[in-house]
C-alpha cells in the first residue's frame, strides 16, 4: 500500500520524542532498522502513542497504550538521522552510531571489542582491528594532526624501518660507490684543462643528479607507500606489514611519481625565473635583499599550497596536474596554519638531516668507509618517513574540512 503524503508522524527513540516525518520516510526508517518495532509513534487522529509494529497504516487507527502522553509535547527534539541506531554484532543491541566500534561492514560495542576480536580469531577470520579513538576526529588542530600522526607512525614504526632500510639501504649503496669511486676519482694522467674542467663538473653535478634521481623515483614509491598506509589506517585497517606497504607502494606509485615530477619542475622553472630577475635586477646589496625576500615569499607560498598534492594523488587518485589543482583547493584560506604546523614538523627532521650530514663529513675513519656511510644515511630516512604521515593526515583533514562546509553550506 502506498505511503499517504498528507500524514505526517512523530515518534519515540530513547525517551526523547521527535518530528514530524512523513509516512513514507518513516516506513524507509523501519526497513532500514533504523526504527524498531517497539518504537512508540503518533499522529494527528491518535488519541495516544502506539508501538510501531501495531500500527495498520491505510487502516483504522489502533487502540491507545495506557499510561503514555496524549500527544507530543510543544518542544519536542527534531529529527537528527545523522548518527542512527545500528545493531552490535556481538549482543545484537542497537546503539547510535557514534558508540560504536566499526569492524568491516558490522558495528561492535566497546565493551565487547576484545570478545568479538576473539571469537573472528577462533574462527580462522582476520578482521580489521582499528587504531585506538578511531573514527579519528578531523578538526584540523594541532593536537589532532600531530596526535594522529604520531599514533599511526607508532603503530607502523616495524613495516616503516623494514621498509626504510629495504628500498634505501640499496639506493645508498649505490649512490655512496658512484660518488667515492667514480664522481670523486681525480684526473691524475691528464693535465689536459678540458679534462679538469670535465672531472670537476661531473664532481659536482654526479652526485647531485643521482640525489635528485633517487629523490623523484625511489622517494616517490617509499611516499607512496607511506601515503597509503596512513590513509588505510587512519580509515580503520589493522596493521599493515612491510609487504603490505610495498605493494601499496607499486600501486599508487605513478600519481604520486608524475605529481612529484611536475612539482620539481615548477620549482625549477620558478627558481630560475626567479633567479634570473634576481641578478638582473640587483644592482646593490639593498635590491639583492630586496629581490632574494620575494623570491623566496613566493617558493614558500607555492610549497604551502601544493603541500597536499603528493597525498591528494593516493587519497582521490588524482594525480599529476589534476593533484595540484586539489591542493591548491583544500589550502585555500588556512596558510598560516599549514605553515605553522609544517614548521613544528619539518624544522626537527631537517635538523637532524643537517647534523648528520655535517658529521659524515668529518674526517673519520670510519665515515670513511661507503658501507657505513650508507648505513648512516639510511638511517636517516627513519625520522623523515614520519613527515610523509604527517603530510597525509594533514590532508585527511583538510579534505574533511572542505566536506562539511558543502555540507553545511548546502
């Protein structure tokens, strides 16, 4: 029988009546479970509440329960479907929503969590453990961007140094050889000034391209990797191990590869430009100040409102062109904030990059060894990888953010 448009009803859910909804979007509520059989429901023609099972819609109303209230009340609550009742698999009592423990397509009771978990396990399943206080809270604050981040890389901190010292310890290897053995060889038979000339520019620029090969490929997948990791956990997945990040990492490896090399060659572009307006346009030491001020406001400006483009590439699987255009979206009107933040974050890490940097170039014995040089730099990458983390809740949160301001503003 169909719904009639012109009733329209209020109900009881947890002591607190709300309405008025029309029929028809009552009876979805009661197909969906979001409404039970024993709800209490009322409308114009009733002379008291009735369970909703009673309820013959098309038909004579039926007899009133005793001991329940005429009609709703003046101030009644109205109608919230944002945060619905859904069953427990493990008691079968319906909560709201916001109470309860997702795990895959069920919900689960707090106070249940270690029972389900080992009833699954008992039973040869393996379901989704999620991180502590998940669903996380997206308000982009300080606390919860960094909180979050510092859970999720402390969860993962194993399959991060696994994976750290198995795609990097090869790389550095390789880097430390070609720049000891090869780049750095000096021209001993050649007095030749074409050839000193040669052997000081392949010095330079040697290991410099290997630096920036490995920083666009090599960084690229450990990024991507990292990205994905965040993500999955922060959405409820349970741990992933170190073959798990690899093959995330091979799967959203080219988005975040052509996004990072469109970015490399804006900044270059722009440096240059920059540059270029730079030496032309100082004529003193007061206009190369002046000059080397704006050049710089505007490579930070552009590393600010790109900062989210790598993540946006794995978490929208946008990449490339269409990543920066994202980024430049969910930025728009909190920079000072992501500076802010990033500075908290990147100022330590770069730090320490710095510090070692400056140790391995002591003179030491054993610095002088490309093993351990290797080892060392390696190592480096350990702290680093949190940045990728950090950058991704970073744009968890913004991307939310934007969410419920359409939401709100529709």
């Amino acid at each position: 029988m169909e719904p009639d448009p012109t009733r329209e009803w209020h109900f009881e859910m947890e002591g607190v009546r709300k309405g008025p909804v029309s029929e028809r979007k009552l009876l979805a509520d009661r197909e969906l479970g979001l409404l039970e059989d024993s709800t209490l429901v009322w409308t114009s023609g009733m002379d008291d509440w009735a369970e909703l099972s009673s309820i013959r819609f098309g038909e004579n109303l039926p007899r009133p329960l005793p001991g329940k209230p005429s009609k709703p009340e003046e101030d009644e609550a109205p109608v919230d479907y944002s945060d619905p009742l859904v069953p427990c698999a493990w008691s079968g009592k319906k909560k709201k929503q916001s109470e309860m423990l997702p795990f895959g397509e069920v919900w689960v009771a707090p106070e249940h969590r270690n029972a389900f978990v080992q009833q699954l396990a008992e039973s040869g399943k393996s379901p989704d453990i999620p991180l502590e206080g998940y669903p996380f809270p997206a308000p982009l604050t300080l606390e919860t961007v960094l909180g979050q981040s510092f859970q999720i890389f402390g969860a993962q901190w194993k399959a991060i140094v696994i994976l750290c010292i198995s795609i990097y310890g090869p790389t550095q290897l390789v880097i430390e050889l070609l720049t000891r053995y090869v780049f750095s060889s000096p021209v001993l038979d050649s007095e030749n000034p074409e050839d000193l000339f040669t052997f000081s520019m392949l010095s330079i620029w040697g290991p410099a391209s290997l630096n920036l090969v490995s920083g666009v490929l090599i960084g690229a997948f450990v990024s991507a990797a990292l990205f994905s990791m965040t993500w999955q956990r922060w959405d409820g997945r349970s741990e992933l191990e170190a073959g798990d990040l690899l093959r995330t990492g091979v799967s959203n490896f080219l988005g975040v590869f052509l996004t990072r090399l469109i970015l490399y060659f804006l900044y270059v572009i722009t440096g240059a430009v920059l540059g270029l307006l730079l030496f032309q346009g100082a004529t003193d030491m007061a206009a190369y100040f002046f000059f080397a001020m704006i050049a710089l406001v505007v490579i930070v400006f552009l590393s600010v409102r790109l900062t989210t483009a790598e993540p946006i590439s794995v978490l929208e699987r946008k990449g490339g062109g269409l990543a920066l255009g994202r980024s430049w979206e969910l930025t728009r009107g909190n920079f000072w904030r992501i500076v802010g933040y990033r500075l908290l974050v990147l100022i330590p890490i770069g730090m320490i990059s710095g510090v070692v940097g400056y140790i391995l170039e002591i003179p030491i014995p054993v610095f002088q060894n490309f093993f351990a040089a290797a080892v060392v730099t390696t190592l480096i990458t350990i702290p680093s990888a949190f940045s990728s983390v950090f950058e991704m809740v970073l744009a968890i949160h913004l991307k939310t953010r934007e969410t419920n301001m359409t939401s709100e503003s529709t």
